[in-house]
C-alpha cells in the first residue's frame, strides 16, 4: 500500500473521476472532492493513466524509452566540478 498527499491527490481523483464516468456515465462533479491547490503548491510527482480505457496514453511507450535513455545517451549526468584527491 501507497500512501500519497499534495498535489499529485488532486491527479489521483481525477483520473478516478473519468474512469468511473466511463464506467457508469456519472458524473462526480461534487466541488467538495475536487478542492482549489494552494497557489505555489507544486508537484514532484506526476499520474500517467494507462489502461485499455487510454489507448493513447502511451505510458508503455515512456517506460520503454527511460529504461532505454541510458544506453542512448538521452540521459546524462553533468558534472559541476572535478572530484578532488587526496
């Protein structure tokens, strides 16, 4: 089990939302579930949905190239300085 809080929350429910209005076409527009972020409230995690309702999704796709990046050189670290020796 995963527990998550912040910003991402807001993520989470909406895809909730849109799943289940595909499911039973019931909106879940209650303002009390879906409440105003703080201005400043940033995010350090994202929600990709994936699934058979989200064929264009592409999260597959993205898994795929991030466990590729490295070998491609896509990713890289820079390094500021020269490490010192004694």
């Amino acid at each position: 089990m995963v527990r998550v809080t912040g910003p991402v929350v807001l993520e989470l429910q909406t895809v909730f939302a849109a799943d289940w209005f595909m499911e039973t076409d019931q909106v879940l527009g209650a303002s009390a579930l879906f409440p105003q972020r703080a201005p400043g409230d940033g995010a350090v995690a994202q929600v990709l949905a994936s699934g058979p309702d989200y064929p264009e999704a592409g999260v597959g796709l993205l898994v795929t190239a991030l466990i590729h990046a490295p070998a491609n050189g896509w990713l890289s670290q820079h390094r500021t300085s020269s490490p010192t020796r004694p």
